[in-house]
C-alpha cells in the first residue's frame, strides 16, 4: 500500500474574530485569535463547552465566514468548503444505503473519479484505517468505534491538507475511544497531515497533541499555548506519569482561572511565576 504524503497544511490565524447569529441575537463567538499552524503538525483544541472551539474548526473548514482579521491555508484566504480541508464530527455521517466502500468513495465519485480507481483508492484508505474486509457492509452492521474509522476513511481519500476534527470520539465508550486514539495517532505518523482536533477532555488532548491550545470563555480567545514533548509513539501508560499529571493540573487551573486576571505559566518546576518556592523562616 502506499502512503501519503502531505507537505502542505500551514495554517495562519490572524487577529481573528467570528460574530455568530443576526441582529440583537449576534454575539462574538471568538475574539482576536492570533495562531500559525506548520504542516504536519497534531494540533488539539481545548476549551469549555461554549467557547468557540467549533466555530473555529468551521471558519477552518470553509463553513463559517471572518467578521475581523483573516484566516488562510497555505497562504491563500480560506473562502469556503473544500475536499482539501476534511471535516470528522462526533457523529458519522454516513449514508446508510450505500456500502462502506461506496460511503468512502462517495467524495470520489462526485469529482468524476471512475469506479475502478475510487474503489482502488477507498480500499487501500479502508486498510489504512483497519477496515479491510469491511467494504460490503452496511453501516448499521458496524459498530460505533468501527462507523468512525468509515467517517474518517471518507475524508482521508481525498488527500486533504487538513484534516479538522470536531469531538469525533466524544460519543464512544471509554475504551473503545482509547482504542481511536492509539489508531489516530497510527493513521497520523504514516500520512502527516496536520491535524486539528477540538476537545473538552484534558487527558485526551495531552496524550494526542505536539500542541495545545487553550481557548477561554466566550468570547474564545487563546490562553496558553503548550508545546508537548511526550515520547512517540503514545501509549497509554502516558496518562499516568508525572508530567502528564502536572500538565493535567496546570490545564485545570486555566480552565478554571478568572478570564480578567493574568494568567499562570508553566515553569520548570510547574509553578506559577507569581508564586515562587515558598521561604522558610529560620
């Protein structure tokens, strides 16, 4: 099988802000963000529910349009959905009438690929994602872990430099979601697209991340942005070190931080600059 390769999939973020609904019912649902993102990069979005992290993942996916600032791929000015910049949801999308090969290849067939080669292309995505001798099936006859392996089978065909994740593993049981995330990461190391990947979940955006960027209340702008220099290839043996746990709580406390106060910054020994070794009175 061959592998993909995708040089491309920078990612500039500047001063960028996004107004939702119309009228009196119109707020600011992010505000001034300011980000680059480097082809290849794993890239995991961290926020409380509200904040914005979904109206960025759709301003990048072509689907939400700037009020402010501006917002590009690979230099050029993001001005609606394209096949290039693949879109996963928590739920699958898939069309129950068609195969899960069919369903891959689905993309394929609407740009005029012809049946023999987008069949070629969607069973060497579906091995990819561990799906071989799955093509003939249904979707109701997967199970949920295995109709998310279709769902981003799907978007991978067509190559994207981006591929955009909204909470795909949110609705899994915990160990099949575990079970996604070692299998991401697997499909990542291989095609080195970049990846951005929205979550809530602390422990699932420090064990998938090269980055991480906190988001704030709404309106979301970005609070920290962490550079992650765990060890790949991840298992899960990570969540349970001391590093792991140190930025776990570091990552609470920004969470939970007074959005008007400055915010605590990591130093080496995880404590806030504000707050220094305690003295001992002699």
């Amino acid at each position: 099988m061959s592998v993909m390769q995708t040089p491309e999939g920078r990612i500039d973020i500047r001063q960028l802000s996004i107004v939702l609904g119309h009228g009196r019912e119109a707020f600011e649902a992010v505000r001034e963000l300011d980000c680059q993102i480097e082809p290849g990069q794993f890239v995991c979005i961290l926020g409380p529910s509200g904040c914005g992290k979904s109206t960025l993942l759709g301003a990048l996916a072509g689907h939400l349009s700037a009020h402010a600032g501006s917002l590009k791929v690979d230099g050029g000015e993001v001005s609606g959905p394209s096949p290039q910049r693949g879109m996963v949801f928590q739920h699958h999308t898939l069309f129950p009438w068609r195969t899960v090969r069919d369903n891959v290849a689905f993309g394929l067939k609407m740009r005029g690929v012809g049946k023999a080669e987008r069949h070629r292309a969607a069973d060497e995505i579906l091995q990819l994602v561990g799906l071989e001798g799955f093509a003939e099936r249904w979707p109701d006859q997967l199970s949920g872990g295995m109709q998310q392996r279709v769902e981003i089978a799907r978007v991978l065909v067509n190559r994207p430099r981006l591929l955009l994740m909204d909470e795909p593993f949110g609705a899994l049981d915990a160990l099949t979601r575990l079970n996604m995330q070692e299998l991401l990461l697997d499909i990542w190391t291989r095609i080195r697209t970049t990846v951005v990947f929205v979550t809530h979940d602390i422990d699932e955006a420090l064990f998938l991340a090269d980055r991480l960027l906190v988001m704030s209340a709404r309106p979301g702008r970005i609070i920290e942005d962490l550079r992650l220099d765990f060890t790949r290839p991840r298992t899960s043996e990570l969540v349970t070190s001391p590093e792991f746990s140190r930025l776990k709580r570091h990552c609470l406390d920004l969470l939970r931080h007074d959005n008007d106060r400055p915010l605590p910054r990591l130093n080496p020994l995880g404590l806030p600059p504000e707050n220094p070794l305690p003295r001992f009175a002699l």
